[in-house]
C-alpha cells in the first residue's frame, strides 16, 4: 500500500469518525434539550399546583371569614331583636305595676281585697300566731278587717281564731312616686310571718304581679311574637 493510499485511509477514517462524534453530539443535545423540556414541564407543573393551591386557600379563608362576619352580624341582629321584645315585655309589666296604684286608690274594692289577702296568708300559714306587715298608710284598713278575716279563717278550717299582731315597727315601703323611681316601694297587700320568722307569706300586689309575670312570661312572649 502506498503513501496514497494510507492517506486515503486515513482520512475516510477521520471522516468517519468526526461523522460519528457528530452524531453523538446530535444525539446528546437532542436528548439534553429533551430532559430540559421535560424538567421545564415539570416545574411548571408544580408551580401551577402551588398556585393553585395558594388560590384555593385564600378563597377559602375569604368565605370563612364572610360566614363569619355574617354569622356575627346575624347574632347581632338577633341579640337586638331579643332586647327590643325584653324591653316591650318589660314596658309591659311597668304598665301593670302603675294600674296597681288605681287598685288601692279605690279605698271600698281595696279593703275587700285587703281582706282575701289577709285570709289568703292565713289559710297558707295555718299558724295559732301571725305577723302581719303593712304600709303605714294601710294600717287603719287592715285593723278594719283583721277580725272579718279571722271569723272567715275559723269557718273554713274549723280551728281556733289566730292571734295577728301589726308589726308597727318595720312597716312595707311607702307606694311609688315619681319624683324618686329608685327608693323601694309597695303598690299595697300585706306580708304575714310566723311570730319566730321562719315561715313568711309574701301577699302584696307586686309579688303577685311578679308571679303572674313569671307564669305568663312565654304565653305573652308567644302572643306577642309568634
């Protein structure tokens, strides 16, 4: 072989071989690109998740608080529909309590009331001798019918006529009056207590209101509201 021919070798050979670097090289970028575009979707993926997640976090913490605002403002709301019926209610049973100043006003039904309450407390007590309290300006109306009562106790329980003593040392407060609301005050009736102070019968027009109040509060809550 001559010199020609091992150049001509050589070089077929160089060729070839550069061809083949080339290839390799082609082929290593295209798969190179390839990964790259693959890590690229990847990552793109992944933010898009984070974004997404980061989104639905946040419209979720909104309507969280929205349903909060409103179930404060809702509760708000109730608690003032609430004070407005107590306040009716309320002004309702002040308006009761004023008309029990018309009841003892009128001196004739007064006493004959006087008299059940009297009677009342006795039949609940049923003690031989009773403390009987009174407002001051009452105490004449009450002596006026302490004996009417106890003739109506003997007759209905058969047992002896109880001794009653006015406690003329500690009288019930004075009616109400406007020019001061807030001292204690007694729109009338009577209080009777065993004589060792152990059993107290409260009788007087506002306890009695106050029970009726008690009772009646839902059937007047429903009446008014339903």
């Amino acid at each position: 072989m001559n010199d020609a021919d091992v150049s001509k070798q050589i070089q077929q050979m160089v060729a070839f071989i550069r061809q083949e670097a080339e290839e390799k090289a082609n082929e290593i970028s295209v798969s190179a690109e390839e990964e790259f575009n693959i890590h690229k979707m990847q990552m793109v993926d992944t933010d898009k998740k984070k974004i997404k997640q980061e989104y639905e976090r946040k419209t979720k913490q909104v309507e969280v608080k929205k349903k909060i605002e409103y179930s404060m403002q809702l509760n708000a709301s109730r608690i003032k529909v609430l004070q407005a019926q107590d306040d009716v209610v309320v002004a309702m049973k002040e308006s009761a309590r004023k008309e029990l100043l018309n009841v003892s006003s009128n001196r004739r039904t007064y006493k004959d009331l006087v008299h059940s309450l009297i009677l009342q407390g006795l039949l609940r007590l049923r003690e031989p001798s009773v403390v009987l309290r009174c407002r001051e300006i009452d105490v004449t109306l009450v002596e006026g019918v302490l004996e009417e009562a106890k003739k109506a106790y003997v007759a209905k329980t058969k047992l002896s006529s109880p001794k009653i003593d006015i406690d003329r040392k500690e009288y019930l407060p004075a009616p109400p009056n406007n020019n001061d609301p807030h001292r204690p005050s007694c729109s009338g009736g009577i209080v009777l207590a065993s004589q060792d102070g152990k059993i107290v019968f409260e009788n007087t027009l506002d306890a009695r209101l106050d029970v009726i109040y008690r009772n009646k509060l839902p059937t007047i809550r429903k009446t008014l509201y339903r």
